[in-house]
C-alpha cells in the first residue's frame, strides 16, 4: 500500500502528488494530520482556519466515500503518526507535495529520514506553485531578488505543458478500498466551531477581466478573494494561472508573486526571523505597546487605516490595496516593528501563508527584496482621495469616522513622516 499525505493541497482534481500515487498502480490511502505543533501555537480555539480545514476534509472525506475509499484524519505529532502506520501497515512509498517553508522542510526531512530507514520512499512534487524554487533562477543560477526580471524569466519559460492538469479521476480505481472510518471533530483536536460563511473558490471571469482597473478600490468586488483557498489549496494554481494568462495579466502577475516569495523564503531563510537587508534590523523601533493595541483594534483615527483593521479582525480578509496602508502605517507613521504586525496578520488572515505575509511585511517596511524605499512613506489621506474617495469603503468598517465618538489621529502625519525618515536615516547609517 502506498500513502497520500494531504497538506496544502486539499482536493481530488488536479493534485500532483496524489496523481503520482495512484498512477503508481499500487492501493493508495489518502491521510490527513492535524499537526500538534502547529495547533498548539494557535490561542484562538475557535481559529477559522482550522474550522476552514475541518469542513474542507468533510467534504473530501464525503467524495472518496462515495468512491469506495476513505480519508483516515490524524491529531499527533506528523512523525509519531508514520511511526504509528508503519507499525500496522505494510507501507512501500508515502507521496506529498512539497512545502517549502522552514519548519515543514525540517518536519519532513525528519519523517524521511525515519521511512529510509524502514525502506520506505518518500516522495514529493510541485503542486503549491507553478515554478519550483530552482525552476526560475538567473542565468548565473543564483536567485533572482527583483520581482520584475524574476515575472519576465517565469514568463519566458512557459510551455504548452506548464498548466497541464493532472487528471487524478482516470485512475481513482487504485484508491485503498476501505470501511469509512469516524471523523475527528473540532472538538477532538481541541478546537471549537463557530459558523462562518467562507469566500467561494468560484469565480466570476469579469472580475479576473476587470481585474486591472477594480483592483485597488477596496470598496467594490474587484478581487477574487481565493487567497484563502490557493492557501490551503482547495483550488488548483496551474488552473488559475491559465485562467489569468488567457484573461488578465495584471492578476496572474499576483500570482507571480506568489511563487517569487515562495523562492525567496526557500533560498533565504533567514527573513523568517529578520530583515532580508541585514541593515534594516539595526532601526530603533519604538515598538510602543499602547499605539500598536490601538492599531490592532482600528482606533488610530486614520479612517482608512482603522477599516482595513477592522475588516481584517471581523472577517479575517483584508483588501490588498489596504494591507499596503496599514502595514506602512504601523512600520513608519508608528515606528513599531514590522515582525509585530506580521505575527498579528499571521493570527489573523484566512489565507495567511508565511511567504507572502513576510514579503508583503518587509516590502512595506523597506527591509525586504524589491522593496519600497524606507523614504517612501504612504500618506493615508492621499491613499483614501486616491482609492475610496466617496468614503464607501470607509463608511462600511468605520461608520462613526465623522462623529465625536471617533479618535483624534494618535500621530500627526507630517510629524510622523519627518520622525520616520530621520530614524531610518540614523539606523541604516549604524
């Protein structure tokens, strides 16, 4: 018997691992493990994103019912549960599809290294991104670290076979037929349910159309909010690229992106704890707790700012033109480390992913690759006369921004600007 380990790639259609498992001819049996160590990290036991996973195993347990088949749901450390397996089965190869960020590299270094020794073969493949981390590099085969010869090179290295599906249905027949076995409810993994209504993964196709001239204006449906199941792979990125090459450059341009943070977390790891530019971690941040409580809560007094937090803290999204707001506000207008807002959007985004939260992070900070220059400092009332001048999006999050209930800003602009350029001045000078 073969295993199928699902990770981020939750879904039967056009899933490499598990294409490569089944087209191995031998029974395969499907596994999902709710990872201790991830879990226990999580202090909201009521985490969206758990529940998200929760229904979405449901309903992939639900499809290999109807096959024959079944979906055997794990709650362990990852190594233990193999451990657990090769004990009660005879097991020749396990299939997964690669992550890439370090603790998964370590996790599953650490599980192949045990199934070598039981002579059992770990293999994994490219399914999160359409170019692998060493797929897309310069041509002295270092990494690029400016996204726009990176997008030009990805570009350039399409074929006719770059978004070729895998068709996984054609040989659902080598699926373990099993018993269908009890589902692991939230409460079992220490979690609690509380209904939510989760963006769809369907799209409108005008909206990918119109994608280039809506996206900025948070107020209107001029995204396709599927961060949240490219994230956990709910949909199939090869599928969408497609769409967005036929459709809209300028979309499938973000998930280029995707794929340039993705690489750049692999080949430099270190920008999970620090600055990607070792410079930028020499700024003195004032890091004050009282102003970054009052920033989580959307209470600063900057209207624009104060509804991007508050629609992030209600539904878990934020609109991408109003990430760049907030995150510059925190790191410039506030002088308060950017690794506090990250780890706060990492609490709070459905669709967070390490990579691109981190990218996005240090590009607004300046610490980061291609990043905005430490000069650049937004202007959060030109950001709001420029992309939600009639106050709608405002209005929506913020509907007492014109009362005397509503906060004086907690720091003049000019003020904060001046501040922000001098210490990021001082700092990278040291």
């Amino acid at each position: 018997m073969n295993i199928f380990w699902f990770r981020r790639d939750l879904r039967l259609n056009d899933n490499a691992g598990l294409y490569h498992a089944l087209k191995s001819g031998k029974s395969v049996q499907p596994i999902f493990i709710f990872d201790e160590n991830i879990l226990n990290k999580l202090s909201d036991k009521t985490d969206k994103r758990v529940q998200f996973i929760h229904q979405t195993l449901l309903e992939l347990k639900r499809a290999l019912n109807e096959l024959g088949a079944d979906l055997w749901v794990f709650h362990g450390n990852p190594l233990e549960v193999f451990k657990s397996l090769v004990e009660k089965h005879t097991i020749q190869s396990v299939f997964a599809n690669r992550d890439y960020e370090p603790s998964a590299i370590k996790r599953d270094d650490a599980i192949t290294k045990y199934l070598t020794l039981q002579s059992i073969d770990f293999k994994s493949y490219k399914d999160q991104v359409v170019f692998d981390t060493n797929e897309v590099l310069k041509d002295d085969g270092k990494p690029y670290t400016v996204y726009t010869p990176y997008s030009n090179k990805w570009k350039s290295k399409l074929t006719a076979d770059t978004f070729k599906p895998h068709p996984c249905s054609a040989f659902f027949q080598y699926l373990n037929q099993t018993a269908v076995t009890s589902m692991l409810t939230l409460n079992d993994i220490g979690f609690k349910d509380s209904s939510f209504v989760y963006p769809s993964k369907e799209i409108k196709q005008g909206v990918i159309k119109k994608y280039e001239q809506n996206r900025d204006i948070p107020s209107i449906d001029g995204t396709s909010k599927l961060s949240l199941h490219f994230r956990f792979g709910t949909i199939s990125i090869r599928d969408k690229a497609a769409k967005g090459q036929t459709l809209s450059e300028k979309w499938l341009n973000e998930l280029i992106w995707r794929d340039f943070y993705s690489q750049i977390l692999f080949h430099f790891p270190h920008v999970e704890q620090g600055a990607f530019k070792p410079a930028y971690n020499k700024i003195s941040w004032l890091n004050d707790e009282v102003t970054f409580e009052k920033w989580c809560q959307g209470q600063t007094g900057y209207p624009i700012v104060d509804a991007g937090m508050r629609e992030l803290n209600t539904t878990g999204l934020m609109h991408n033109r109003v990430r760049m707001i907030v995150a510059s506000f925190l790191t410039k207008h506030l002088l308060i480390d950017w690794r506090w807002g990250e780890a706060y959007f990492a609490e709070k985004l459905l669709d967070f992913d390490l990579a691109s939260n981190n990218g996005g992070w240090q590009w607004a900070a300046g610490s980061g690759v291609d990043a905005a220059p430490y000069f650049r400092v937004f202007n959060p009332y030109l950001q709001t006369e420029r992309f939600d001048p009639q106050f709608k999006y405002i209005a929506q999050w913020v509907p007492e921004y014109l009362s005397p209930q509503y906060p004086k800003p907690i720091v003049d602009h000019a003020f904060a600007r001046n501040r922000c350029l001098q210490v990021y001045k001082e700092g990278l000078a040291n």
